[in-house]
C-alpha cells in the first residue's frame, strides 16, 4: 500500500518532484467563484454575505454576529472536563509565546543622534475557523494566544454556522477562554472579502489568519496585498526520521494523524534500518482498522505516502531539509543531537514520546505551520506574526553636517538629485 523507494541520489527525488505537483496551481474554476464572491461582497457588504451563506448553507444562522452572553454561556454550560483540557492547552501556549515577544530599543549616540524601533501590535485581527463537523477549538488557541500577547486591540472571528444555524459550541468555548472580541457567523470566500473590505457590520481588519477549505484559501491568496494574511497553506504533512531504535507501532500511528486529515495530505518516512518499513506497514494496516477515517488515510498514503530507506544518518538529513516539511518527527537514537542539523521544518519534535498531536494539541508551540517545502523560508505563526514595527531617526544640525557629503554622494550617483537638494539646502549660506 506505501511504496518504499531505496534512496539512491535519484530515485527519491523523482518522488518529491511528483509530491510537489499536488500542491500546484489553483483550479482556476475556484478562482474565477472566489473572484466573483470578492468583488460582490466588496460592493455589496452584509447583504452579499448573508446572501452567500444562503445560497451554500440552506438557510441563514441564528445570529449574524453572535451575542456576548451566548459565548459566555457556552463556557459556564460546556463540559468541564473540556474546559480544563482548553485551559491547560492555553497555559502552555501562552507560557511559550511569553518567550516570544521583541521588544523595542532606543540608541542614543554621543553625537545627539537618535535612533530606535518601536514594536506594538496590530490593531485588528480577523480569526477564519473552519465550522461545522470540521470544527478546531485548538486553532481559535492558537491564533488568538499569540495575537492577544503581541497587544492586538482586537480580534474578529468568522465561523460557519451548524447545518441548524447555531454556533459551534466547542468553537464559543476556545473563543470565550481566549478573549475573542466579536463573533460572526459566516464562512467560505464571502466571510473572507468582509473582513478585508469591511461591512457595516463586520470591521476591516489589518490581518486574516486561520485555516480553511480551497474557497477560504483562494481568497486570502487573492485578497493578500490589501490585507495581510498569515500563510499560504497546502495539504497537510509529516515527515518521520527513524532508525533501528523505533518502534514500529508509534511510526504507523503517527504517521497516519497526519494521512487523516485531506487524501492529499503526506505521510513519509525515511529510515536508515531496512527491515522497518515492512514491520511500519503491518503497523498500518492494523491500527487503520479500528480508525474513523480510515478511507482518508489509506488513500493519502497510497498516493502521496512513501517509505525511503537511507543509506545512513547524513543522508537521511539531507532528504529531510530537501524535503522541508511541515512536522517533522525525529525518532532515532540520541534525538536532540538532531537539533542543530535539521534546518527545514514547521515544528521538530524530538524522540518516541513527542508524538505530532502533541504540538497540535497541547505543548507549547504553535501549530499553524508552513507546508510544500516552505519552511526553507517560512516560520510559524508566532507573536512576531501579529507585530509592526517603525523605526525612528533624530539627527542634530552638526551630526548632519558630518553625514551630509556622504548622503548627497550617494544620492547624486543614483541620480536622485532632489534627494540631494533636500540635504545641500540645510547648509546653504
């Protein structure tokens, strides 16, 4: 069912040539139907969005934007065993994102030259969160924790309503305990264009972040460039790095939490033992059994699954950063040793015991990650995600007057001459 290819310089990487092409173009069918959600609900605001929600969900919710006290009461009502797993989650990613917050500086020279940066938060910040039966509370921490510790004055959340028109009551509980400000039941593309252009009712936000269908996905795409957004994300995937030491029964369930998630999703393995991949793929078969989505998996790793047998340790962390993953599990003898030489990955977890859900779930760090082969250049969300930064500059009389013939040089030779002006002026008699 998972092939298994013995890596020999060329063999694999055909492999991760064709794994690439499944996050390719977007269909352009989609982007010509989130063009067209964009452009109406730009134009014709709350009243194109409720139309939209109509038209894709049957009916409208039970509330556009939902009131304080529902949330509130969705947290006093729920479960409290839920509750306190949610509140044990925020602890530890908000004692980790703490860690992560930049802070200002001033430099003041002897000169009376003044320089600094100024770090504060954005202003407004919209909150996509998939609803429905692919409802994530553990997304609404993850989104909003960073945002409220990076000082954002505020935080929008869309949601699609239930096929009855309520809220998700899992999703009111993450965003009661996480301080969201506002709640709109709304979804897809349309949700998406109001929050960029802004409603009458929904206000324009500076950033979208969030995970999403296609629709969802298209549109942020799109919409970039007059609204921030937080990555451009592709099918789910896990990389796991095992040699002899591994246990083939943690491999094979690890493996497939992430084959779960989308038929596209990828779940490689890369291994300097040979006799593992065989034992990993009897491991497979039988967890898969006794798995919901079951279908899912067996039809993500058989397509977009693969074993790949290194020859050693140093060319299994050559495919690794070749491969740039979005988790990457790291279950060999003597882990941490791996943590300088693993350049490329969302999120490294170490040993047998630091299974992927855990970062998904609970940890610490975030779980909103760079996917196809990004992380060569893409971090995780974080603090720094919902930060600006301006610089500032005060210069004395004399300190310009010694800058000013290197300033003008270098703006004469661009020629830029009014650049040049604006300095000379200063000190004509």
């Amino acid at each position: 069912m998972i092939k298994q290819i013995k890596c020999d310089g060329k063999a694999e990487y055909e492999f991760l040539k064709e794994l690439a092409k499944r996050s390719g173009e977007t269909d352009r069918k989609v982007t010509e139907i989130v063009t067209e959600i964009i452009d109406t609900v730009r134009d014709g605001g709350d009243e194109a969005v409720k139309a939209y929600t109509k038209k894709f969900d049957g009916n409208l919710p039970q509330y556009y934007e939902v009131p304080r006290e529902v949330i509130n009461d969705a947290l006093t009502t729920a479960d409290q065993e839920f509750v306190n797993a949610l509140l044990n989650a925020q602890e530890n990613i908000a004692n980790f994102h703490n860690r992560q917050k930049p802070q200002g500086f001033t430099d003041a020279q002897p000169n009376g030259v003044i320089l600094g940066q100024r770090v504060r938060g954005l202003e407004r910040v919209g909150l996509y969160v998939p609803g429905g039966t692919a409802a994530y509370p553990s997304s609404v921490l993850m989104n909003a924790i960073p945002a409220k510790i990076a000082g954002v004055k505020e935080i929008i959340m869309v949601t699609p309503p239930c096929k009855d028109g309520t809220p998700n009551k899992d999703i009111l509980v993450a965003a009661a305990i996480c301080g969201v400000d506002r709640v709109f039941l709304s979804g897809g593309a349309q949700a998406i264009a109001a929050l960029a252009y802004g409603t009458e009712e929904i206000p324009k936000v500076d950033k979208i972040v969030g995970p999403g269908n296609i629709f969802v996905a298209t549109a942020k795409k799109l919409l970039y460039g007059i609204v921030d957004i937080d990555m451009i994300a592709g099918p789910s995937e896990i990389l796991v790095m095992a040699d002899h030491t591994a246990d083939p029964k943690f491999v094979a369930a690890d493996l497939m939490s992430q084959a779960e998630h989308d038929k596209l999703a990828s779940a490689i393995l890369i291994t300097t033992d040979p006799t593992l991949p065989d034992k990993v793929e009897a491991e497979v078969k039988r967890q898969m059994a006794y798995l919901e989505r079951r279908e899912i998996i067996a039809s993500s790793m058989e397509n977009y699954g693969v074993m790949l047998i290194a020859r050693d340790k140093a060319q299994a962390i050559e495919l690794a950063n070749a491969i740039a993953p979005e988790h990457l599990e790291v279950c060999m003898e003597n882990p941490l040793e791996y943590i300088g030489c693993l350049d490329n990955a969302g999120s490294v977890f170490l040993g047998s015991y630091a299974s992927e859900p855990l970062g998904d779930y609970y940890a610490g760090p975030n779980h909103v990650l760079p996917t196809s082969g990004t992380a060569r250049f893409f971090s995780p969300l974080g603090v720094n995600s919902f930060l600006k930064r301006s610089s500032y500059i005060y210069y004395t009389e004399d300190a310009l007057r010694d800058a000013k013939d290197d300033i003008v040089l270098i703006a004469e030779r661009e020629g830029l001459t009014a650049h040049a002006n604006a300095i000379k002026v200063r000190f004509e008699d």
